[in-house]
C-alpha cells in the first residue's frame, strides 16, 4: 500500500476508531455511577475527550495493523473503564446492564450514521465522500465492535453479561476464566492467522456471520440500500 493510500485509509477510517471506542468506554462508565459506582466519574472517565480513553496499542497500533492489512475484522480498545461492581446497588445484577452498556453505545451509533448518511447528497461532492466513507466505516466498525464486544467470554462485555446471568455455582469459576481471556483474545485474534498464514482466521467466523445479520438490520431501520 503506498503513502497516499495509506493516508486515505487513516483519513476515512480514523473519526470513527476514535469515536466508536470513546462513546464505548464513556457508555460503562455513565450506566455505572446511575447504578451506585463513581469510580469512573471520579477518575475523569465519563468523558467523550478520546484523549481520556485511547490505549497507545489498541486504539492506535492494532487498529492500523488490522485496516492496513485487510483484514475482514476491524475493531480496537480502549483504556478498560474501571468498575466496582462490589459498589453496584445490585451487583450481579447491575453488572449486566453496565457491560451491555458499551456495546448498546456502539449500536446507537452505528444507526445515528445510518440516518446521518441521508444528508451526504445536500454536500459538497469532494467533502460528501469523505464524510460518506466515514458513515460507512463508522456503521462497520461499530456494529463489529458491538458483536466482538459480547462474545461470552471474560473480560469482554458479553462475559460479564454471561456472569451476572449464570446461577452462582456457575458464575464463579466462569468470572475465573478472566485472568486467561486476554490470553486467549490474543492468541485467536494474531497468533493463529498469522500461524496459519491467513487460512484459518476464528475470530472472522465467529464475529462476521453475526455482524452481518446486524448490518443488515441497520441497513433496513435506516432506510439504506443493502
């Protein structure tokens, strides 16, 4: 990829990285102190200043390595929002509506682009498809962050969604299986592509099918062709 190329893939793709993981954190963060934790408002952390939330590796780093590689899956994190959830006023409960409140974020945004990209055709044509690609991205990367983020698996959000739903017997050695989830992200997300040189790629087969069936569903509630 040569450099104008790949200062267009930064340019269109870059608004909605920073966006999408924003609203994502800042999402946790707000549904937490409306449930009794304020460690994430005292902290500063319910906050739309990106510079509040970016993590130098998966805000940046692997976002870029992920869009300038062509991968089919593109997604980033940020700094994790901290949550006490011994100080949620139902904890076990609580805790699912704190985890779900992320990937809630990132589908309200994604349809906000959708509805946004009605207005496309009243600007500018150079400006209007910088602004098209960016409501294009922003749609993709959101509701693939949304379904990546709710994999059932600790510490992603869908695990402690499954946590806080999972009668207690079960629930405790599942909330266990955390100290190994980023272990085990890592190893599904770049060790085995690359070990397999591409071929074998289980976090597209598990997070694209789904995605799909939600894009689709944007598409129709937004009024946008598919």
């Amino acid at each position: 990829m040569n450099g104008d190329a790949v200062l267009n893939q930064i340019a269109v793709w870059v608004i909605p990285v920073i966006l999408a993981i924003t609203l994502h954190e800042a999402a946790h963060g707000f549904v937490a102190h409306r449930f009794g934790d304020d460690t994430a408002w005292r902290l500063g952390r319910v906050t739309l200043n990106p510079l509040k939330h970016i993590d130098p590796f998966g805000t940046i780093i692997l976002p870029a390595l992920l869009i300038l590689s062509g991968s089919p899956v593109k997604f980033g994190y940020a700094k994790p929002v901290p949550v006490n959830f011994g100080a949620l006023n139902n904890p076990k409960r609580d805790m699912i509506w704190v985890a779900a409140a992320g990937p809630a974020a990132n589908i309200l945004m994604a349809l906000a682009a959708g509805f946004l990209d009605h207005t496309v055709p009243l600007l500018p044509a150079g400006f209007g498809t910088w602004v098209d690609a960016n409501l294009g991205n922003m749609m993709v990367l959101n509701v693939i962050l949304a379904v990546f983020n709710m994999i059932p698996l600790p510490p992603l959000d869908g695990g402690r969604v499954a946590v806080g739903l999972l009668p207690r017997a079960l629930a405790i050695p599942f909330a266990r299986l955390e100290r190994f989830g980023m272990l085990i992200l890592i190893t599904v997300i770049l060790i085995v592509p690359l070990a397999t040189q591409g071929r074998i790629n289980i976090l597209a087969s598990i997070v694209i099918p789904p995605a799909e069936i939600v894009y689709s569903l944007i598409l129709t509630l937004t009024g946008l062709p598919h």
